[in-house]
C-alpha cells in the first residue's frame, strides 16, 4: 500500500508539473512567450541547489552564467530573480503597483495571523488603511519623541548587564544583541503599561517565540513549492509555527486586556505611550473617519515591530564584527564618540545625528550585509514585462539586492569594508538610488526602517562608547570568519565572540 500511494503521488506530481510548465511558458496555439532564461532543473523537483545552504552564492553563480534577470522553476513555482539597478527601477518604480503583491509562504501566513500585516499583506484598501496607521502614528516624529524613555531605559539596561556580569569574559555579540533589540521594542510595543512580573514574564515569553520564527521562516517548505501538498505539511513547519503563534496569541490577548482595562477605568493617559495604545486608542475613535482595525490586524502589527529585533540585531552583530576585523575603523568610530559626546557623560539619542563617521559605518554594514537580502518576494497581479522578459500573473521576484550591493561595475573594491564612501552623504534609506536598497523600494519599502535607523545607531554608539572590545585570546583579526548563512534574515553563520572592558572613568556612567 505504502508502495503503490508513493507511485500514485509521484506520478500526479509529475502530470501537475507539466501542466503548470505549460501554463506559464506557453501561449494558446503553442508559441513560446518571451520569458527570462534561466537553468531548466530537474522534471516535478526544479531547481536541486536552492535547498542547499549557500543560496546566494548560487543566485552568483546564476547571475554570471545567464545575466542580472533569470528564472527558476522551484517545484510547481516559477520564480524570477533580479539583480540590476535598471531591471530592478522598471519593478519598484515602472511597475510598482503591479508587483506590490507578496509571494507569501505558508509559515508567514501563520505567523502574521493569516496574512494581516503590514510586511506580508495583500495590497489593497486595508493594507493602505494599516500602513497609514503605522507610519503616521507609530513611526512619526511625535511618535519617537514620546518612547525615546522607553528605548533609553532599556539601552542602559544593556549596558549595567554587560558591566555587572560580563567584563573581562567571552560572550556571544548575538547574546547581547537580540535581547537588547527585542526588549526595547517590547518596551515601545506594549512595555509601557505592562509593568512588574507580569511585564517580565511576557517579554521572555516573546523573547522565546520571536528568537525561533525567522528562522522557521526562511527554512525551505515542499509546501510552498507544491501547494497541492501544503495540506499534508509534510516537513511540520506550519504544525511548528501554529504552535509559537498559539503561544504568542495568548500573550497578546493578556497584554491587550491589560491595557483595554486601563483605557476603559478613565485613567489619565500616560505620558510615554506605547503602541498597543496606540492601536486600541484608534481603534475606538477611527482613523480620523478610515474604517478600523481588526484585532488579527492590530496583533500582526504588534509582531512587525517585534520581529524587526532580528534584522536589526543581526546588523548589529555584523557592524562589531566589520569594526573587530577593521581595528582602525574602530578607533575613528571611538575618536568620534569621544568629540561628540566625551567621556565624562553618556550617550544620549540626541548625539546620533551628529555621528556621521558611525552612520557611514552601519551605511556600509547594510551595504555588504543586507539584513533581508533577497528584500521580501514580490509578486505580480498580472503578467508584466520586464527587461524584455515576460513575468506571469502570480509567480514569485526576488530582488538581489546582496548582489547588486557587491557589484564590482557599481562599487570601487565593493569587497572592502569602507565607510568613507559614505561619508559625502550620497546615499541614503528612501529607495530612489537603485544600486542601494537595503530596506527595499517602492510602495512595498520597510515602513518600520526609521526605527531601524535609531535602533541600530543608539545601541552602537551606546555599546562603543561605554566599553572596548577585544577577540578571545588566540583569536586574531585575520581568524574571524565572516561566512554568511542565508535564512529569511542574514546572519553570521558563526558567532561573534568578543570579551567587553570598560571605557569610561565614572563607574556611575554605568549604573
């Protein structure tokens, strides 16, 4: 019986393969559309090495072989993927409305309670009525003048943690960051109201779930590629992510009816509001006459500000690993700290504009360590030509922003780590310079990357100012490995382990 259900299923799978092929290559009355080209991989399987582990360094390979636009048949799905500015202006820019739409995978459609998020949404009437909501609101000015406490208690808090337990001991940069990134925005999230046990329980609880579903994320899904099959959800990933988001549902009903009872007991509003109040405030008045929005909407939204602790961490991470590899970079970085800020006071976010040495640094961490380095897959809501090619209604783009970011016919020594090429301000984070994209472009472009911004530059500057940083003993510049493991989000694919001192003469400065 197991025999002859793996003969029936293999051969269906075929005759489906061959029909989809059909569909998508071919015009009625047989004529061949003009579409990229690209390696013909395997019949029912596709392309074999996209399962593998070195994912953009097969994309390379690609590039080279059939130029910056080729195809990939990935079980039943036909993908494109991109890698020049001018292909990549005609999608964000020529055609954006068009490839607005997101190529979302199984385990995402779970993670963002169906599909209701700013990042992975459909786009249409309610993803404009939720990006408004988020950027006017939660990513204005007003916005991060009123949470600048939050992130400020909780970047100090990274600094007395290190200072207490760490100094003079080896310790993973990933450790320190995540956690760092993740409480600061659990704090701006929901922090500010959630308090004592219970607001500690909850962000470990986060901490736990949100640690775990990037990864889950990024994993390759037979589901996904054959989506006849997602009902058997052969490799578990959507039973996997069912579970965290279950466990981070109920997190969210207890945070959300803590601040509901304190909304409705006519208390005064609390002069540091998060976003979860926000949220429930402009879900009771309206956005200013737009229609509401639900509660799975309000909690994805609360999950895109809380997942973006991985990219920004894992930035974080690239940038000390990039300063332990360039000493002397290090020292200019530091030199700048001490002119801007000195050493008898710390850091304070008001500094961060004034450090353009350290802004060149992180503009160039992006560059060569996208923290999303294939952007989020687009997809279009009808066939499209681009570059000449024919794109179908439905199938999956990547932008290789990695590999335009190291392009030798864009970047002079694009394999060096340089931040003096950005030193003269000619490149910044709105998407219009197409060779620099490192949160996206178009419509579609990362809504939370003023955030971002701040994140990553306060917490750097915080960490660079307060201590020094060496390698293990034994470990020299020349040994720390700078290899890359491809998820949803780049990571290192070793640790970077590095053991703290303290810089500053006033132990109070890190109390």
């Amino acid at each position: 019986m197991d025999q002859f259900y793996v003969a029936t299923l293999s051969v269906s799978m075929l005759v489906i393969s061959v029909i989809i092929y059909m569909k998508l290559i071919l015009k009625p009355g047989g004529h061949r559309r003009p579409s990229p080209p690209g390696p013909r991989g395997l019949p029912v399987v596709g392309y074999l090495p996209f399962l593998g582990d070195n994912l953009l360094h097969d994309f390379k390979d690609l590039e080279q072989k059939y130029g910056p636009i080729f195809k990939l048949h990935l079980g039943h799905k036909l993908y494109t993927v991109i890698s020049s500015p001018p292909l990549v202006k005609e999608v964000v820019r020529d055609h954006d409305a068009v490839f607005a739409n997101r190529d979302t995978p199984v385990a995402v459609t779970v993670a963002t309670f169906g599909g209701n998020d700013i990042a992975w949404s459909p786009h249409n009437s309610e993803w404009r009525a939720m990006r408004k909501i988020f950027v006017q609101e939660m990513m204005s000015s007003r916005s991060f003048d009123e949470s600048y406490n939050l992130r400020r208690e909780e970047i100090r808090k990274v600094i007395k943690h290190i200072y207490d337990g760490m100094i003079g001991k080896a310790t993973e940069m990933g450790d320190l960051c995540f956690p760092a990134e993740l409480n600061v925005l659990i704090n701006m999230s929901w922090g500010g109201t959630v308090a004592g046990e219970l607001g500690e329980r909850v962000a470990a609880e986060v901490r736990a779930v949100v640690a775990k579903i990037p990864d889950l994320v990024g994993k390759p899904n037979v589901s996904d590629y054959y989506p006849f099959l997602a009902w058997l959800d052969v490799q578990g990933i959507k039973r996997q992510m069912e579970n965290y988001v279950e466990s981070l549902d109920k997190i969210l009903d207890v945070v959300i009816a803590e601040h509901t009872n304190e909304l409705a007991g006519d208390q005064v509003k609390r002069e540091r509001r998060d976003y979860l109040q926000i949220l429930l405030e402009l879900n009771d008045e309206g956005d200013r006459g737009t229609s509401k929005i639900t509660r799975k909407q309000l909690k994805a939204i609360l999950m895109d500000v809380v997942a973006g602790g991985a990219d920004t961490s894992a930035t974080v991470e690239w940038a000390m690993a990039e300063l332990m590899n360039n000493p002397e970079v290090m020292a200019t970085v530091q030199k700048e700290l001490n002119d801007v800020v000195g050493l008898n006071k710390i850091v304070e976010e008001s500094h961060t504009p004034e450090l353009k040495y350290l802004e060149a640094v992180v503009k160039e961490t992006l560059r060569l360590h996208p923290p999303v380095p294939l952007l989020v897959p687009r997809s279009p809501s009808r066939s499209s030509t681009i570059g000449g090619y024919t794109i179908p209604e439905g199938s999956g783009v990547f932008i290789n922003i990695w590999s335009i970011q190291r392009d030798p016919s864009i970047w002079d020594m694009p394999m060096e780590f340089n931040p003096q090429r950005f030193l003269h301000g000619n490149y910044d984070y709105s998407g219009n310079q197409f060779q620099y994209l490192p949160f996206g472009s178009g419509r579609r472009i990362c809504a939370g990357r003023a955030l971002s911004e701040r994140m990553i530059l306060y917490l750097l500057a915080s960490l660079l100012h307060s201590f020094d940083w060496r390698l293990p003993q034994g470990g020299d510049d020349d040994q720390l490995d700078m290899s890359e493991t491809y998820g949803l989000v780049l990571r290192k694919s070793t640790p970077l382990i590095v053991i703290p001192t303290p810089r500053l003469p006033d132990s109070t400065f890190y109390m």
